[in-house]
C-alpha cells in the first residue's frame, strides 16, 4: 500500500516558509494524523502538534535522561567558553538547567508549561513562564541557547531563532536537537507494512519534521553561521516509552542499539551525507562582527 497516496486531492497548494514553493502533498503519517511535505525542499508540516503535556517532569522519564544531557553539555562546554550565561528554551522542570548550574553556569530558563515552570522555580531557578516571543530577555547577553525537542514544536521557527540570535551574544553558540522527521515517517511506515504497532507506536512528528538539510538550512536563514548537524545518540526517556509493556520495552531498546550501529555506520561510508539518526543535534553560531573575533 502506498501510504503516500491515502488523502484524496493530495496536492495542496500553501507557500513553505523554508524555500517559498506552494506545492505540497498529504499523506498519513506517524499516530495516522495527517502530514504535508513540500515538494521542493522536503520540510513536513502538521497544522496543529500532538499535545503532549509535562512529560519531561515525570520520574522516569528524567531519570532516563540525564545521560543525554550530560552528554549535550560535555559538547557545549568542549565548543564554547565555560562557565557563561546559558538560556535553556522549552526546559522543562530544568533538569538540564540543573546540570549546567552545577557545572558553575549561570543558567536561564524559558517555558510554556505552567506545571513544569512552577517545578523548575522551585529548583532555584529563574524561569519565565510563557512562550520564547513573549519573554522580556535582555538582547546580546547570553553565551549559549539550547533548544532540546522544542525547534519541532514551534509555529514560527524563522522568528523564534531570530529572536534567539538577538538574545545571543556575537559569536555566541546555539545547540539544539530535534526528531529526524523523514526517519520517524519511514519507522511508522514500517512498523503498519508489518502490522507491528509497538514499532509505529515510537515515530513521532510534531509541528515540523526537521531532515539535516531542512534543519541546516533553517538555521542558515535564520543568520547562524558555521552549521553543524549529526545524528543524535537516543534517549530511552522519551515519552512514548511509558506506553510500551515491559517486553516491548526491551525489544525497543535491542532495536535501539541495532539502529545506532547501522545510522553510524551509514554516517561514516557516507561521509557524513547520510543522517539517519531518530534524532538530529545542530551547532551553530551568531556571526561576531568585532574584528578578529573568532569562538572556538
């Protein structure tokens, strides 16, 4: 079955922010939620995102999660100047703001949850509760924005990352990390062609699905320079896992490990142009107009 071809009158007609063509198909996609992806550039839209909720606050899911984050912020501090002034968008309860502040940053933190807001707040940390547009952050005084599977979510990426840019300091240093969308779509695919529901059960696609090209070039026009994409290591902490069976589970995280052996090695014979990771993690930097000025 050609899953592609299951919305009649599958060409519609909607201008991609990204590339600017108007040609669009739609097409079933991950939880049978209806997708479109642009002809020319690829990009994936859903009108309207799946409502999570305050999964990142849960125990376990938390708990699951901590060596991603340390990971990510070895990376930061091996890239940037530490310790600095970092701004975690979308951060949840603050787990990983947490981290970074043991680690003698001084962190900041923007989120939309009110429950996750108020339990970060009550971690000692100074959070503003509502969106990235609304919050009253001085401009050039932040040495690091992270964006962790929030780049996804958000109805205007373009302006959310030139706002961000406008909060960076000159040569400041964005990180961010979102679900390989094409990769989740192909996972849904394949879990319905094998009637294995367990398998469907982990795509996920929110508001957009990011591929490395549509995401390196999304940040180029957004002003960063120096873009970097590679394939993310997982995260068994994600929320879909608390849906699974104990058995299911395991056969995940078996599957898991298989996929990251075969995306690395698929990384490597390609020399880097083939990204098939679950999720992709993206580095870049504010342009520093000071002469001679060069972040490592």
């Amino acid at each position: 079955m050609n899953d592609d071809a299951e919305i009649p009158g599958s060409i519609i007609r909607a201008a991609c922010w990204l590339c600017g063509a108007e040609d669009r198909d739609a097409f079933l996609g991950p939880r049978a939620r209806r997708l479109e992806r642009c002809r020319r550039c690829g990009l994936l839209f859903r009108s309207v995102g799946d409502l999570c909720g305050d999964s990142s606050i849960e125990p376990d899911v938390v708990s699951a999660r901590l060596p991603l984050h340390r990971a990510l912020l070895r990376e930061i501090e091996a890239q940037s100047r530490p310790p600095g002034r970092l701004l975690d968008v979308g951060c949840g309860a603050g787990d990983f703001l947490v981290l970074a502040r043991d680690r003698g940053w001084e962190v900041e933190g923007v989120e939309s949850g009110g429950r996750a807001a108020d339990r970060a707040r009550a971690r000692g940390l100074k959070i503003v509760h509502g969106a990235l547009g609304e919050a009253r952050l001085p401009e050039r005084s932040f040495d690091v924005v992270t964006l962790w599977e929030v780049l996804d979510w958000m109805e205007t990426p373009l302006s959310d990352l030139g706002k961000i840019a406008r909060l960076l300091k000159g040569g400041g240093a964005l990180f961010l990390r979102v679900r390989n969308g094409p990769v989740h779509v192909a996972l849904w695919k394949l879990g319905r062609r094998l009637s294995l529901k367990a398998l469907g059960d982990l795509a996920v696609v929110h508001r957009h699905g990011f591929s490395a090209r549509t995401l390196r070039r999304t940040l180029e026009r957004a002003g960063f320079e120096r873009v970097r994409v590679s394939n993310s290591r997982l995260a068994p902490g994600a929320a879909y896992y608390r849906r699974l069976s104990r058995a299911s589970r395991t056969a995940a995280e078996l599957a898991r490990l298989g996929w990251t052996v075969l995306t690395g090695a698929l990384r490597v014979l390609s020399a880097g142009r083939i990204l098939a990771g679950a999720s992709l993690v993206a580095r870049c930097r504010k342009p520093d107009p000071r002469p001679g000025r060069d972040a490592p």
